[in-house]
C-alpha cells in the first residue's frame, strides 16, 4: 500500500483568531450553562454586551451572537434577561431623579434620559412608551384633506345698496 504524499493532507487549523480582553490575553470560551448563566446575571443588571465582550471569563461579541443562534433556549433567556436589566436601568434612572439636587439637576437630568433610552432600547414593549410593540398597531389608513378656496366679490345692487356675493366656479353654476 502506497502512502499518501503529506502534501496531500489538509494543515489543521486552530481556533479563530480572538480579540485580545483588557490585559491582552487571547482566550476561546466556549458555550456552557455557567458560561451562559453568568451572561444573563450581567445583562439582568443592566450592563451592556460591549462593557463585558473580552472580560474575564466572557466571550466576544460575535460568539455571543452565534450562540444565540445556535442555542434557543440561550437567546429565550439573554431576552429575559436584557427586559430585567430594562427594569433595572429604569429603577437606577428613578433613584439618581430623586438624589437631584439644584446644583446637580443639569447632569443628572442627561443621565435619566441615557437610563431611560437605554431602558426604552432593552424593552421597548415596557419602557418604549409606545403602549405596545409596532407590529401590534394598526397601520394608519391614508386620509385625503380637500381645501376648498371661496372667491367673493363686492356687488351693487339695483336700489344701490352695497353687498358680498359669492363667485361660483364655472363647473358649479
């Protein structure tokens, strides 16, 4: 039996390339319960999947998409989890409104609108003040708004009194 030239056999590849985390270091995580259990708790306490891309311990994003894809029950439990972290940046958004003081109003109103529109992009159902999602309302129907121009004209009339008629267009008279 003849062998196989080694030119002939496919060179193995190893992971694909990652994105280095904040001390430089290149890890692949892979998909598992406690992996994705502790993604849930920080998307429930309202952090953003960019401020724990490449931490410790955390995917990168595009992992975190394809796990979505890949693993339903993951993406069920990142919408539960990203509605509870809404509510959170909601609550957070109240607390900082009451600590507002006359010096700090400015600021702290910009803050309660970024809480907010965050909260509004998480849970648009709940925090979008819509009153429900876009699919649910019905399309407006085309409403058609006719002007209609009146021209008058001062007349004279037979015992010489003065009055305001009405000049009908040609296809009306």
């Amino acid at each position: 039996m003849a062998d196989k030239p080694n030119a002939a056999r496919r060179p193995q590849k190893g992971p694909r390339p990652k994105t280095p985390d904040k001390d430089g270091q290149v890890s692949h995580i892979r998909y598992g319960q406690t992996v994705a259990l502790k993604i849930c708790e920080r998307l429930a306490r309202g952090e953003s999947l960019f401020q724990m891309a490449n931490t410790e311990g955390m995917p990168c994003c595009s992992s975190f998409y394809v796990w979505q894809r890949r693993h339903p029950e993951f993406a069920e439990a990142v919408a539960q989890a990203r509605e509870a972290g809404a509510d959170y940046l909601a609550g957070r958004a109240l607390e900082v409104a009451a600590a507002s003081t006359k010096d700090t109003v400015q600021q702290d109103r910009l803050f309660v609108q970024t809480l907010m529109k965050h909260a509004a992009l998480k849970a648009p159902r709940t925090w979008g003040g819509k009153g429900g999602s876009a699919k649910e309302a019905p399309k407006p129907q085309q409403v058609e708004v006719i002007f209609r121009v009146r021209h008058f004209e001062k007349a004279i009339g037979p015992d010489g009194k003065a009055f305001v008629r009405e000049i009908l267009p040609e296809d009306e008279a």
